[in-house]
C-alpha cells in the first residue's frame, strides 16, 4: 500500500519528522518498507497565463506571457489547451525536465523557436514525470498561489506501508490515518460528505436483487446521470500515481479515488448498457461466457459470484467488470456499485481464474459490510461534482446479512496476564478510543468495548491486549518472565521415525531429496498402472507438469536419478521421505507418510583396482534390512505383485504379517520412460503409516550367551519355484537353532532341471547347556526329515 503523505494530512495533523513517524507506524505492525519522494523540481515555480499572442512565424505556436508574481516571462507554447488565466507550471531556463522522446532527463537552454525567443517552457505532466501525458500542458487548480515553487505545490512524500493480510483496514488513507492519530495523540477528520439529488427516485430507475445472501451480505447502488466524461482534475490524477494507479478518466478515476481512500471497492457501470436496467447477484452458470475489462473471454462455473443484468453476467463480483457494461467516452449515466461479498468464494474465483485486482485484493481480506454506503456516498459526491452529472433521489441498500456488534469485555487482570504490566482503565479506554473503539466502564477493573465497523480483525479480548500494546509501544513495555509452567511436550511419533529413518539411511550412504507433490497425469502413468489411477487433480495448477496431487513418491525420485545421472560418474543412491495423497470419495485426500528409495551405478568408485562391481539387487535389500535392524523391527520378504518392478527380481517387504512396502528391479520399461540409461536401478518405497506402530513397539533384548555355538552347513535341492525364505523359516522354527544363513544359491548343471540348491548355515545353541554332538546331530535329522516332508527337499550329493 503506498499512502501519500500530503494526502494523510487532510485527515490527521502530522507533526512528527518523516523518520520517527516511519519508526511509529513500523513498531506498532504497519511496516513502512520505504519512503519515495515525488518532486524535486528546481526552478520551476506556478504561474498565470495572462496574454496569448500567435506567433509571427509559425501558424500552430503561441506567444503566451506567463505572471509568476513579481516576474513576467514569454514562452513560445504550442499547446493546443493553452488558454487566458491558466495556472501552469512554468520553468525557468536552466531547470531540468524529462525529454517527452527519449525519457532523459535534460536541462533547460535559453533558446529561439521560429525567430523568437522563449524565456522558459509551461510545462507538461511527461516534461515532469508526473505521468504519460503529453497532448497538450499539464492546467493546475485555479486556486494554486502564484509565484509557490511547484515542489512545494505539488511535492508529495510516499510512504510504501507492508500491510499484513489480518489488517485490510489499513489498505486505505482513512485506515492509516487511525494509525497515526492513535500513535501521534491525534485526532482523524473524515471528509464532509453532502451533495443534492435533483434527479428521479433510483427506484424507478434500477433494481437490484441478491439471489445468494450467504456470498453477497450487502449491495448498495447509486445512478448519477447526465455525466460528462473528461480527464480527472490535476489534484485526483497525482493522488491515483502517488498510490500506483493509471489516471483513466474522471468516472473511473473517482471508483479507484474512493477505494485507496476508504478502503472499499467500487464499480461504475454504463447504466444504459444494463438490459432492463436491473442487477442480480447471482451465481454463475456452468459455462457461462464473460469478456472482463482486460480483454479475456472467460469460462464461468456455478462456484463463482457474477454481477448479472436482465440478460447474463456483466461482472465477475468483487474481481472485474466485463465489457459490455463498461463506462466509455459515449456514457451518460453512470451506476455505481458498492457492495460486500464473501471473502473465500472470491479468492477461490479469483484463484481460479488466475485473475487478481485491486479490488478482489481487498475483498480477499475480508473488509466490513458497513463500509458500501458510507463509500458510495463519498463516490457519488465526486462523481456528480467532477462529471457535472445529476444525482438521482435515494440509494438502493440491500442488507441481508446485517449483524449488531457485540461488546467484549475486556479487564485489568487480563492486560497483566499478558502483558506483564499493570495499566489502569484511563489508559486503556485513552488508548482504544484512539484507534476508534468504544470503551464503557462496567466496573473499576473491566470494560465493555464496541469494535469499530472497520477492525474486522479485532474480536477477541486478547486481540484488544494487543492493540493496547502495539500503541502504547512493545520496546516501551517493561521486560518480564513468562508466568505460568511451560507448555507440556507433545511426542510425534510419526516425526520422530521420520528423522530416524533419515539418519539411518544418511548412515548407509544414502542421500535425502525433496521433489514436488504436484505432478502430471503423464508421468504418473509411467509407474502407476491406469486402474489404480485416481489422482486429485488441483484447481488451479501452475502448469500442466504440476497438476495433480502425487500417489506415490516414485515419480519424483526417478525424475531425480534421472537428471542426476546426467552429471554423475559414480553410484546414485537417493531416498525422500514424503506424503502422498490419496482420494477419498467425498472427502479430503488421505495423507499418508510414505519411505521411497533408488540405488544404481557402481558399488564402489572407480580406483586403480579397476571398474567396480554394479550395485544389485542384495544391495538395496542389505540397505532395508540395516535400516529395520536399528529400528528394531523384524522383517521377511516374499514374492511381490508390481507392475513397475522386473518379476524375476521383486519382493513384498513384510511385517507381522502385513506388507508395508516393496522392493525391485525397476522394470526396463519404466527406466526407459525416465530416460534412465544405467543398465540396473533398484527401488523400493515402504508405508511409514503400517510400519510405525511396529516401531513404536519397545525393544526386547536377550542377553549373551553363555554358551559355545555348533555350526553345520547343509546343502539342499529344492525346486527352483520355491523361496528361500521358505526353507529358513522352517529351519529357525526348531528350538535348538539360534541362527540361518544363507550363504550360497546354485542353479546349473550340477542339479537337476528346474532345481536350485541352497546351502545354508546353521547356527546351534542352547542358553542352558552346551550341546552335544548327538543333540546337534539329532535335531539336524529332524530338520532333514521335514524338509523332505514339506518340501521335497534332499541332501545334494
């Protein structure tokens, strides 16, 4: 928000310098994040046109006699607004003007035009870099003094103020003005609002109906008619650029006027364009086509607020006019609106159509519903003084959503329990009165305040402790120690595993991404097969390559090794931990926490000894299982189902008998839709959601044994088809066996067809007695036996 200064002091008496007053306004929550200054003219001062004479050597030049007081000069002047008894500014020879060609700041020379010479220049609004124009010479109020330098005249300072979004009163001068009354001890002057109706009663003139009060609480409307439309007078135009807005037209420019002053958008529409010379406020038909004031043609839906006339849309509500109702050279009456609408529907039409302004930047905000009439007065006050136009008797005021303010009661125990500081009643009531509340005393410790219409921020007790802090000044406040105990700790579990698991496989060599959780249906596609497909899609996207919400983290991390191995040489071990969000019908997504993991490339890096061994399958296996080792929980794998994942190399990861997640060869398919060229890649993504209440389980410890362990190897032939796993789980389930291994896999001539052996190591111990070989013998016949019984497995020869 950029807040002139001369502009400010129409409304409050601004005695403090600049600085201190910026350190005022910053210290109470209202950053000033800088101060521009406009002006800086030397050498040019107000004067009067008194004479014109045409030139005598050229047909479209003026002589004209410019009276600054106590000097008079003649300027050669080709303007074609020049006219008797104008007061211009007039420079001096050697003051410096901006050249209207190339935007150069020049001085001033001493010259002759066609023969004559001219003594200065009057000068136009481009010569001073007041604005963009330059058909013709920039006319000041007639009441300007003659003779004042025009950087006394027109020389403004700019504050540019950082205003928070809870605070949209203070997106206007009015709003800053409070500000700075209450810090100063001043008082704010609101501008005298008073003007005569001599038209027809508006009713007969224009209706206006709200079809949804819940997104409209209130709509006022006025009709100025008989307007004529003409640029802004000087003083409107340099308050608009002061406050960064384009000077339109004297219609337009009183709407914008009004908005930066009250903090309340407005809209003027072309009264005579608006069939059957109705409003509705309504929603928006699925569908339904507007052309707003930018020039797009935009597809409504029946989410989104629309200003509508007896025949479709001519506004989008509290976002942007459209065209067909828009005021022009040729308007004549002129219906202005001033309304109220929900702040979250806006921001979601406004987000939707990717379409923000000035005015759904306020309303976003959430502005007060007692603000439209007092703003339309103020704007139909200017509008009929600037345009010449006639004011028609009344204003249409619909007010469904009208409230009463409720006081709150606010005590001195409770300005002590938060502040730390005893503060009487006289100095709270003097503080919020300043800032416009209304204080009335219940009893000597407590208050009963109304909130001011505007401070649709301020509705709780606590939210009046602040304000009586912000003003009094936080650096005047007294430093104490908190009262009270400290805030008891809430463990997360979830966050706590989710920084384990990230240390431990920082641990293991791996390395953390973060990738987006939007991405597109294409990508997605590439690892998630079409019948489990259901991701959210957002509603209003970045681009197309962010448009959904992620299901799985596989995207991303491929995405990532794919672009790293562009510029990697050595082995790219990458994991992220993450969300993924999952649709549930009627409802939010589910978000879930979820572990996924990639490893390819080299075991080792390249040395002297040669080329290292590539990372495989057991690699990324070892990885998980030192990772469930430290977390202290036990684990097994068996065959997996996944689409993205090689079959002969992929593994369900189980614990307690759910799958929590999977591990596999990424398919060479899916390598290829990633443009991964590494010849193996190695994924594997786990539900932090199932594995957690695993982890959270307390660790049981055993002691060391106290006595001697017995190993037997055992070799076995089994069918290919059957798991590993299988057999060792048979083997661990005899008592006497403390430990397997297995430490050998053969498939080839040595066995029979579709035969594998596996040789295993058995580990034999009791944690009562050493084992005799007999036992050890015994129980290693019994675990043949079985084998054979279950499995079909023999001793291989």
């Amino acid at each position: 928000m950029k807040a002139s200064l001369k502009w400010l002091r129409e409304y409050v008496n601004i005695t403090l310098p600049l600085q201190e007053l910026a350190q005022k306004l910053t210290m109470s929550g209202t950053e000033v994040a800088g101060i521009d200054t406009i002006g800086g003219w030397d050498n040019i001062v107000v004067g009067e046109v008194v004479a014109i004479e045409p030139h005598p050597n050229a047909e479209r030049l003026q002589l004209a006699t410019v009276d600054l007081g106590t000097q008079r000069f003649t300027s050669v002047c080709g303007a074609p607004n020049l006219e008797m008894g104008q007061k211009v500014a007039f420079a001096k020879i050697g003051s410096q003007l901006i050249d209207p060609e190339s935007g150069e700041l020049v001085k001033l020379k001493r010259a002759k035009i066609r023969g004559i010479a001219s003594e200065g220049m009057i000068c136009s609004e481009r010569e001073l870099g007041i604005s963009d124009r330059h058909e013709g010479i920039m006319v000041l109020p007639s009441d300007a003094p003659l003779g004042v330098p025009l950087d006394e005249y027109l020389g403004d300072t700019i504050l540019d103020l950082d205003i928070t979004p809870n605070r949209p009163d203070c997106l206007s001068i009015i709003g800053i003005a409070w500000e700075v009354a209450a810090l100063t001890g001043k008082s704010v002057r609101f501008p005298e609002v008073s003007y005569d109706e001599t038209g027809e009663p508006i009713e007969r003139k224009a209706s206006v109906e709200i079809a949804d009060a819940d997104l409209c609480p209130r709509y006022c409307a006025s009709l100025v008619t008989d307007v004529k439309m003409a640029p802004s007078p000087p003083w409107m135009e340099q308050r608009l650029l002061a406050c960064g807005m384009r000077p339109i037209n004297n219609i337009v420019d009183v709407t914008n006027y009004v908005m930066l002053e009250y903090g309340q958008p407005l809209h003027a529409f072309d009264y005579q364009k608006l069939a059957q010379n109705r409003i509705i406020v309504r929603r928006a038909q699925d569908g339904e086509m507007l052309t707003t004031l930018d020039g797009v043609k935009r597809a409504l839906t029946s989410e989104m607020l629309v200003i509508a006339d007896g025949e479709g849309a001519v506004a989008i509500a509290g976002v942007m006019g459209g065209t067909e109702s828009e005021v022009t050279e040729d308007t004549t009456s002129v219906l202005i609106e001033s309304a109220n609408f929900n702040p979250v529907s806006l921001r979601r039409t406004s987000m939707a159509l990717r379409l923000r302004s000035e005015a759904s930047l306020r309303f976003e905000k959430g502005i007060s519903p007692e603000l439209p009439l007092l703003a339309l007065r103020r704007a139909t006050q200017l509008m009929a003084a600037l345009s010449g136009g006639k004011i028609a008797k009344g204003i249409i005021d619909i007010y469904p959503g009208k409230t009463e303010p409720k006081p709150i009661s606010l005590t001195t125990r409770q300005v002590r329990r938060i502040l730390g500081v005893d503060l009487g009643l006289d100095q709270m009531v003097k503080v919020l009165s300043s800032l416009g509340f209304q204080c009335q005393r219940v009893s000597p410790e407590e208050l009963s305040v109304i909130v001011p219409y505007w401070r649709t921020d301020v509705r709780l007790s606590d939210d009046l402790v602040e304000e009586i802090a912000r003003i009094i000044g936080y650096d005047e406040l007294p430093t104490t120690l908190p009262s009270g105990s400290l805030p008891r700790y809430e463990p997360n579990p979830m966050r706590a595993l989710r920084q384990r698991v990230c240390e431990i496989l920082a641990g293991c060599g791996m390395q953390e991404v973060i990738t987006y959780s939007l991405t597109s249906l294409a990508i997605m596609r590439k690892v998630v097969p079409d019948s489990q497909l259901f991701p959210l899609r957002v509603a209003n996207p970045i681009t197309t390559e962010q448009e959904y919400l992620r299901t799985t983290l596989r995207p991303g991390l491929l995405q990532a090794l794919s672009s790293n191995e562009k510029h990697e040489e050595g082995s790219i071990r990458l994991f992220e931990v993450g969300k993924v969000y999952l649709p549930r019908e009627g409802d939010l997504p589910e978000e879930r926490h979820m572990l996924a993991g990639v490893l390819s490339g080299p075991r080792l890096d390249r040395s002297w000894h040669g080329e290292g061994e590539a990372l495989d399958f057991f690699d990324a296996k070892g990885v998980l299982e030192v990772l469930f080792e430290r977390l202290g929980v036990a684990i097994s794998f068996e065959p997996a189902e996944d689409e993205t994942l090689s079959p002969a190399r992929r593994a369900k990861i189980v614990v307690g008998g759910e799958e929590v997640g999977v591990l596999g060869e990424l398919h060479p398919r899916v390598a290829e839709d990633f443009d991964i060229s590494s010849r193996s890649v190695y994924l594997f993504e786990i539900d932090l959601e199932r594995l957690l209440p695993a982890a959270l389980e307390p660790h049981k410890y055993r002691p060391i044994p106290r006595f001697p362990v017995t190993l037997r190897d055992i070799a076995l032939v089994v069918d290919v088809a059957i798991p590993s796993k299988r057999v060792q789980d048979i083997i661990e389930g005899f008592p006497l066996v403390a430990r397997v291994t297995l430490f050998d896999v053969y498939i080839g001539e040595q066995v029979p067809r579709e035969k594998k052996s596996l040789a295993f190591r058995i580990h034999y111990q009791s944690p009562t007695r050493t084992l005799t070989d007999e036992e050890v013998k015994q129980a290693q016949e019994e675990i043949l036996e079985r084998l054979h019984r279950e499995l079909g497995a023999t001793l291989r020869a």
